[in-house]
C-alpha cells in the first residue's frame, strides 16, 4: 500500500512537467505553428525558476519567472519564424540547442547548490490519510496542469477565440482574407506555449530534484511534443498519454531500487523505455491512414499573405 | 436616389503592370452588373479595393453617394459590402456553422447564428445542414456556405468572383434564382464572369475591362456574346477550325474495367470505367470536380499503377503495369490538373521542366547525360510556338503566370507528338485568345491521328472542342456518346447524378 501509494505520487510529479509543456505546445501547433524548441524552452524556464527560487525562496514567483524566461525564448522563435517566415523545424532545433548552452552557462555557477522543493498547496490537515495524500498532497503545477487540460479543450471548441485560432491552424489564407490577424494570433499561441514551457521546465528545481543540474529536463520536451501527436491534438488524450509515460518512467525507478526480477533488466533498457515508447506510439500511429486527419492543416508551414 | 456604388478614376500599380488604369462606372441599387474581361483584365484586382482587401493608388469610391475609405474587409462588410470569392475561404475540418461563426465580425451566440442561418437558407432555398464537416461536402454546398456568411449580414451590395466555374448547369440555374431574389429586394450585385451567355442572362449592364482599362460599360441583352468577347479580347475571335466530316481510325486507347483504390481521406476513385478512344478523336469527361477525375488522370498517366495489364490498352499492347515513363515511350503523355508543383517543378528552368516528360522521346538524355542543348531548342520551339510569355527556356516555370506556365506545360506535350494525349483543365486560367490557340492546337494534334482524352469541368469548351462525351460521377463514367447527341440538361444530370437530384431531400434534417 506504501509502496503502491508512493509510485502514485511519483508518477503525478513525473508527468505533470510533460503535461503541462505538451498543452502549451498542442495550443501552438493547433495554430499551425511546430515549434521543436520546447526543450530548450523548458530547460531555460528551469535555470529561471532555480536562480528565484534559490535567491528568493519564493515557488510561486520561480514559476512566474520560469513562465517569463520561456515566453522570452519562444519570442526568439516566434520572430524567426513568424516576422522573417525561417523554416520552423531548424529554429525549432536551433532554439533547443540555445536552451541548453544558454542554461548551462547561466547554471554554471548554481550547480550542485540545493533549493527547497515547493511546498503541497493545501495545509498539512487535509492529507493527513493515504486517500487525502492522493487528492490533496501536492502542489500548485499539479493541480494548474488538470486545470488546464480542461481550460484548452474548453478554450479551443468552445469559445469564439479557440475558434479562430483553430481557423488559422487550419487554413491561413483563409483566416487572412476574412481579415483575422495570422501572425498576431500565432505570437499569441507561441508565447503561450513557451509560458507553458517555462513553466514545466521550472517544475523540475521545484517538484523534482532540488538543485541545478545541467540538462535536468533529460529529454522531456521531446516527449511532449510526441504527445501532442500520440494524443491527435486532444487535450485529454494528452492527459492519458501523459501520464502512460510518466509511469514507464516511474517504473524505472522502482524497478532499480526494488530488487526482483524487475531489477535483471539492464537499467540502461529501462531509462531508453519512455523513448522507445514514444518511437512506438509514432510508428502505430502513422500506420493508421486517418490519424491525421485532425492534425493541422498549416502545421509547419510559414504564412506569407498572398497579396 | 444615388448610386449603390461609384467608381472614379480608380488606378492601381504594381511592379510592372498597371492593374487598373482610370476605371469609373457605376452600380445603381438592385442592380445586377457584370464585370467581364479575360484573366490579367484586372477584374480581381478591381473588387479587391472595394472589398478593402487591396487600396488604390488614386481615385475614388463612393458608397451610397458618399466618399469611403475601405481599409480592410472588416470595414467593407460594415458598410454592407459582401463577397463571395471564386476560391472559397472555408476551413475544410470545420463545421459549416463553426465556419459562417468565423466569417461573422458581430459575437453571435451559436445558438442565436444557427437559427438565423436556418432563416436565410430558408428564406433563399439554400439547403444545406449547418453541423456537416465542409470536407464532406460537394463544391455547389461550399458556395452556398459562403453565400449564406455573406447574406447573414444583409448586404446592399454582394460581390460574385466567378461563381459559376464549378457548378453543374443545374446549380447555376439555382444561384441564378437566388441571385435574382436578392437584386429584387434592391441588393446590387457586382458579378464577375467570363461566360458571356451567363451574364446575357442575368446581368442588367456589364463593364468590361482589358489590360486593366475600362473598353465599355454596355447592356449584356443589346449585345452577342460575339460582339462582347471581340470586346474582351480587343480583337476578332477564332473559331475552332474541325475539318468537317473527319473519320476516326482504328480504336487506339482502349480502357477496360479500371479501377483505382481509396488513396486519401477526401479522395474518390475510379470504379469499373470502360471507353475506346479511336485515333483522330477527341473524347470529353465532364463533371464536377472532385468525382474521381484526379484518380482517372493518375490512372491514365501511370502514377497509379493498376494490377490489370489489359485495363489500359494502346493500339491493343496493355500498358495497365506500366509506370509514367514507360507509357510515355509508349506514347501515352499526360497533362495533370496542378499545372505548378505537379506538372511542373516552379524552381527548374522551362528546359529542365522539358527535360523532366520529354527526355525519352525527344532523346534529351545520352548515356545518362543531359543533353541541355536538344532541351534548350526544344524549349524554344514551345515557347515560340504556343506564344509562351517567357524570357526563354532557362527561366524559372513558377516565374511565368499560370496562363503562361499552361501554354508551355501544353505545347511541351502537344509537340512530342504523343499517339495519346490525356489532359486535364487544359485552359483552366488561360485568356480566350490562348485557350482557342490550345484548343487548336488539340484538333490539328487529333488530325494527325492522335486520340486525345479531355478532362475538364469546363462545359463550353468540351462540347467546342470534342467528338465524343462520356460524364464522370463519384467514379463511375457515363457511357460515351457523340457532343451532338448530349444535351445540356442531360450532361447537368449526369454531372449531378443521383447526388445532386436528391440533395434538396435530405440536406435539413428536422
């Protein structure tokens, strides 16, 4: 039961930095945009959050600052690719690879300094059981992250401007010549999406590991833009695929500390597991012919107005 | 009472060409008025700055009398100016209300839209069901879509680009009802069009336009449709020259029970065609786009490659297994629908896009080897040939306007001199002077004893240009029969099939 209730409340804290940067990019691309940089977003959203949160001790202001630090580097992207219309995929990689030299350089000095980890969100009495430990005991992203996967799907399907920006992913001449702004709302949506991945990069000082290490996101942001394919551009789908991997990667783990038949497998095969996955839910879903059909029309490609 | 819409002196410069030069006419209140002129007349430019889409550089605009300013489309929907493009707008994974919702500037309750949408189709007859996805629907009920988005706003002045270029006649006789309605209840329509019969019989005046001037502002009754293309074109018009009488050969193409598999989400195959095309004779595939002419083509030319050898047969040699390169030894050349991107490569010069289909049977490649120069003097015959408007054969193909790029991707087939000719839209953007040049061109290549399959959407010009007429619909071909024997009601039938007759039964669900 202990144990059981552990890996629970490992896996919330696994997938949540996932969850959460995945919805900032489902948005993104929603409107038309791929942006690959969510990595390098996320890995300069946690450098951001550390150095506040060791400076200031404040979680919440890390947050907001990691939030800042990762719209600032999606604004990177979003001029690139929106003002000078560049190729989305090589910015997409190229803001990655700044995100790690610019995070490893700005840690450099921070590493191995501890941080406090951010506190539950609600008082000690509610989680004093096992059942009130599941509901209860986290903190803020964990429950801002369910929050939002219900505020996009809400956002996107049911309010006018969710529309519009689905209009844009869809068909940007189009929206154009009916007179909505394309690069406007894309600016939006990729600011919206480096929040995001500030965010879940400042998730990882916070929630995870309590201190600075250099490429501390390990890959994560790669998840999350594999499952906002893996979930069709559904937000909760995403949340499923979400925490599908944050339990392969939970299981990791236990099965290194646990002992058992688990632990034969090299642990090498058990940390590769989470990618494997993500490589298999891609191959199975290219083979089905429909599953893109609720992919963006635009996704990836610049918009220059025809007249 | 003033004038719905005042045109004067309006001027327009772009880079090179002067789109509209001193154009001044007028639109009178319920009144429904042709714009005319060939493609590049600078009818679209025209509508554009009075959509507020594009500004003039000089004249002026007035709307009911007084001078306005349109800065954008949002302002001229506000001053009740609405459009209807020739390319529709729509968002093809949307609802077709969720679609309409886009194109309203108001914040309307969906609820609140979907009934007045109700209202509108109910009030006009246009039929249509506001939940279906647009991908699902035909190009008819798309238009009807951007009609209704543009009645929602109770325009005085509603701007048709083309609106009939994918209709089946019967369609048309719908739009032209509702159309009617509209003018009736004092809505002025700007109507721009090509199809001089169509503007006889619905526009009360026309202006037509030529190299961006304005030539006359006439009444389309008073007028032959003769006499308002020399108008258009500026200079007498040629007919297409068929020796009479002629006698077709052997059969030389002969299909036998094609069928092509599903491709795509959207996409509609063949299914069980059959036909005989004999040497000299042109056969015409009509119908509306998107029933499986894209498979045919890509049946016929080799990028689908069928499983039945003798489905396709030249001069009785099945060709059925062949891939394009090989059908073209054979003498099978095809022309697709995409003229950009399909059949031809925008950033490769005009001699490396006729390297690209006439290397084998031109001898363009020795040993492996380009041979650039035979490329080049082929090229050059082309371009001279089919007055292709080209700096030569090492400019780009995307470089040249789509007219342009269609006269080369034509004469680069035509003057390999294939045994069978598949085309597809052969004059789809071309002005009437180099469409009846293509046509020509097409009968003499015939003469010669080619068998030549023409598909295209274009009603007029098949029933011009063919001996014979087949109709294809959701995959399955009409039986072939001579142009003469067709009349135009039972080619809209056909076109239509069982799909379009029984729309109007089952299109509102309760």
């Amino acid at each position: 039961m202990e144990l059981a209730l552990a890996i629970l409340i490992t896996v919330v804290g696994a997938s949540t930095p996932i969850l959460i940067a995945a919805l900032g990019e489902l948005v993104v691309e929603k409107a038309g945009v791929l942006n690959l940089g969510v990595e390098g977003m996320m890995l300069i959203g946690a450098i951001a959050g550390f150095v506040v949160q060791f400076h200031t001790g404040n979680p919440y202001l890390a947050l907001l600052c990691g939030a800042a630090a990762g719209t600032a580097a999606s604004l990177i992207f979003g001029f690139l690719t929106l003002s000078l219309s560049a190729n989305q995929t090589a910015t997409g990689l190229a803001l990655t690879i700044f995100g790690t030299g610019f995070s490893a350089l700005a840690g450099s000095s921070y590493s191995a300094r501890p941080v406090t980890l951010m506190q539950p969100l609600f008082p000690a009495e509610f989680y004093g059981n096992p059942i009130g430990r599941v509901i209860f005991g986290y903190s803020f992203p964990v429950y801002f992250s369910f929050v939002m996967v219900v505020a996009i799907w809400y956002f996107l399907h049911k309010t006018r401007a969710g529309l519009i920006l689905r209009a844009v992913g869809e068909n940007d001449q189009s929206a154009h010549s009916i007179g909505y702004s394309v690069i406007g709302v894309r600016y939006l949506a990729v600011m919206f999406g480096g929040a995001m991945a500030g965010i879940a990069g400042a998730c990882f000082p916070l929630l995870l590991t309590p201190q600075w290490a250099e490429r501390m996101t390990a890959g994560r942001g790669w998840i999350a833009v594999a499952l906002v394919v893996f979930a069709s551009w559904k937000p909760f789908r995403l949340l499923g695929g979400a925490y599908l991997f944050g339990l392969v990667m939970t299981t990791e783990l236990y099965a290194k500390a646990g002992g058992g038949p688990l632990s034969a497998v090299p642990s090498e095969l058990w940390a590769a597991l989470p990618y494997i996955a993500t490589v298999v839910v891609l191959v199975l879903i290219s083979l089905r012919r429909d599953a893109s059909t609720n992919a963006p029309a635009c996704l990836g490609k610049p918009f220059l107005p025809a007249n | 009472m003033p004038n719905r819409l005042e045109l004067t002196g309006i001027t327009k410069q772009f880079p090179g060409v002067l789109a509209n030069d001193q154009v001044s006419f007028a639109v009178k209140p319920g009144e429904i008025h042709a714009l005319l002129g060939e493609n590049g007349a600078g009818k679209s430019t025209l509508v554009k700055m009075i959509y507020g889409i594009m500004q003039p550089d000089a004249g002026e605009i007035r709307w009911n009398g007084e001078p306005v300013v349109v800065p954008n489309p949002k302002a001229a929907r506000k001053l009740g100016i609405g459009m209807v493009f020739q390319h529709f707008s729509l968002f093809e994974a949307l609802t077709v209300l969720e679609n309409i919702a886009l194109g309203m500037d108001a914040k309307i309750p969906s609820r609140e839209l979907e009934g007045r949408i109700r209202e509108v189709m109910q009030t006009y007859g246009l039929v249509l069901d506001p939940h279906r996805t647009v991908a699902t629907l035909s190009v008819g009920e798309r238009q009807r879509i951007e009609i209704v988005r543009s009645l929602l706003l109770n325009p005085q002045l509603l701007i048709m680009d083309e609106p009939t270029s994918v209709l089946t006649p019967q369609e048309v006789e719908q739009l032209f009802t509702v159309l009617r309605k509209l003018a009736a209840e004092g809505c002025s329509i700007l109507y721009i069009s090509h199809k001089l019969h169509e503007i006889k019989a619905l526009c009360d005046t026309a202006t037509i336009l030529r190299g961006g001037k304005l030539v006359d502002t006439c009444d389309p009754k008073q007028e032959t449709s003769r006499s308002m293309a020399e108008k258009m074109i500026g200079s007498g018009l040629k007919d297409i020259v068929k020796a009479e009488g002629r006698a077709f050969g052997q059969p030389k193409l002969v299909i036998n029970r094609l069928r092509t598999n599903k491709a795509g989400h959207f996409d509609v195959p063949v299914d069980n065609v059959s036909f005989t095309v004999r040497a000299g004779e042109i056969l015409g595939i009509a119908g509306v786009a998107g029933n499986g002419q894209n498979a045919l083509l890509d049946a016929l030319s080799g990028e689908i490659i069928g499983d039945d050898r003798e489905a396709i047969t030249i001069d009785g040699f099945g060709i059925g297994m062949m891939n394009t390169t090989e059908r073209r030894k054979r003498g099978l050349c095809a022309v697709p629908e995409e003229r950009n991107g399909h059949a031809a490569v925008g950033d490769f010069s005009l001699a490396d896009n006729s390297v690209l289909t006439a290397r084998d049977r031109l001898g363009m490649v020795v040993m492996g080897l380009i041979n650039s120069g035979a490329a080049k003097t082929y090229t050059g015959k082309v371009i001279a040939d089919f007055a292709v408007k080209a700096l030569g054969p090492s400019s780009t193909a995307g470089s040249l306007s789509g007219g342009n790029l269609q006269k080369y991707i034509m004469g680069r087939e035509i003057l390999q001199k294939p045994s069978v000719l598949v085309v597809s839209q052969p004059t789809w953007g071309v002005d009437a002077g180099a469409a009846a040049a293509i046509h020509q061109a097409l009968v003499d290549l015939a003469s010669a004893g080619s068998a030549i399959v023409v598909i295209s959407q274009d009603l007029d010009e098949l029933r011009a240009l063919c001996d014979t007429l087949a109709v294809i619909n959701m995959g399955h071909l009409s039986a072939a029969k001579p142009v003469k024997d067709f009349s135009i009601e039972e080619i809209g039938l056909l076109m239509g099939g069982v799909h379009g007759a029984s729309e109007a039964d089952h299109a509102i669900p309760a």
